[in-house]
C-alpha cells in the first residue's frame, strides 16, 4: 500500500473544497448601484490546484507534492457552492464545498482502498470602507473523515477544526462589465496559523450573468494528536455566478 499515494490524494481534497472565493466583487458592484436593495449572487466553482508541504495521519508522516490532474481519477463526487449578500456598507457570504473520493489499489494482500469524505464550509461578513476597500471576518469549518478498507478489515478516523479570520478585499479596477479584485486574510484557532491570499477578474455579461478566474494561494497549519496538516495550496480556479433582482 502506497500510503504517500492516499495522503497526496486526501491532501488534494480538502484543498479542492476551499473554493476561490472568486466573483464576491462583483455582487459589490451591484450593490452600488441601488445600495438600499439586498443583491445576492450564488456561484458555483472549482479550484484546480498544486500543492506543497507535509501531513501526518496516524504518526505516519509524508511530503506532499501533487497536481490537480492526480484526483480526477479517483473522485467520486463533489459540489462547491458560495452566496454573498451586500447592502449598503454590509454584506455576508456562505461557502460550502462537499467531496467525495474512493482511491484504490491492488496490493500482494489484495486490494486497499481509501474512503475520502470532506466537508467545508466558510461563513463571514464583509464591510464596505468606500468603493475600493473592504473588510472581511469570518469562520472556516472543515472535516474530514478517511476511512482505510483492507482484506477483512476497516480502520479509519474522523478529524475537524475550526479558524477564524480576518483580512482586506480591494477593487482597484472596475468598468461596466470587467472588474478585478484582490484579496488577503490571515487566522488562526485549531490551526496554528492560516493565511490565504486571492487575484482575480471578471466579466459581468449582463445584470444576472457573471464568470469569474481567480489565482488563489492558502497556508494551512494544523496539528491534532497524530493528525498533522502543514500544507500550502496554489493554483487557478474559475467560477459561474447567478445574480438574484
């Protein structure tokens, strides 16, 4: 059993679900234009992504370096949702990601194969200082429970943790149908540090339309009896996003 193959893969999981955060920028242009309305937008998204660092499970340590084209096989199901809402000088968002992947392999005791289920989800606020600046705040929620099926046997665990963050989004450029925004936050809770850093643009089609790209670096660091994930994530990400009038 190639244990650095499953924790690569798992690795790939949970850094799929963080999402890009992407067109948040654009339900703020919306929002300027009749500010006493509530305008809401849901996207849904992917972040393709390659990543670097090293995990734990179980004591079992390993370096992770591995591309985003390594999950496509072994992915089972997923679905990443987000909705932002803005009003006046406020807003919110929700982020939900759920995946599911089923790695296997054959091995001289017959076949292994690894059970990846991972939730995250992401809730925050967001205030607007002028046209250009705003904050952010929020929570970041995920588990992940892996499941290891060997011939007559299954062992397996279920780790969470909690971070709370908060950061800065800029909308330097913006015209009737591009815009291009910037975003950085750093936290921490159950991690010992988390940092997350976005550049992206987007093109609204018309009131209701949006697609947006977005290149998206994020430094986890957590580490839980002998769960350990210290892993950076980088890469491109894109999204299609729904205005509600």
């Amino acid at each position: 059993m190639k244990l650095k193959h499953f924790l690569s893969i798992a690795a790939l999981l949970v850094s799929m679900g963080l999402g890009i955060q992407t067109a948040s920028a654009q339900g703020v242009l919306q929002n300027e234009e009749e500010p006493d309305r509530w305008r809401s937008t849901l996207y849904v998204y992917l972040w393709a992504i390659s990543m670097d660092g090293t995990a734990a499970i179980g004591g079992n340590e390993v370096e992770i370096d591995s591309s985003f084209s390594d999950l496509l096989d072994v992915l089972d199901a997923a679905i990443s949702v987000r909705f932002e809402s803005h009003k006046g000088r406020w807003g919110y968002f929700l982020d939900g990601m759920y995946t599911k992947l089923n790695p296997k392999e054959n091995t001289p005791i017959g076949e292994v194969s690894l059970d990846v289920k991972n939730f995250i989800g992401e809730a925050g606020g967001v205030y607007h200082f002028n046209r250009t600046v705003q904050g952010i705040f929020g929570l970041r929620y995920q588990d992940m429970s892996l499941d290891l099926n060997l011939p007559g046997t299954t062992v397996g665990g279920d780790e969470n943790w909690l971070d709370g963050f908060i950061g800065i989004r800029l909308v330097p450029v913006r015209t009737d149908k591009w815009y291009v925004w910037l975003r950085g936050d750093v936290g921490g809770g159950d991690s010992d540090t988390v940092w997350n850093g976005v550049v992206g643009a987007g093109y609204r089609f018309n009131n209701r339309w949006t697609l947006a790209g977005a290149y998206r670096t994020l430094s986890n660091n957590v580490e839980q009896g002998g769960f350990k994930w210290d892993v950076d994530y980088s890469g491109l990400g894109i999204a299609l996003g729904y205005t509600f009038q």
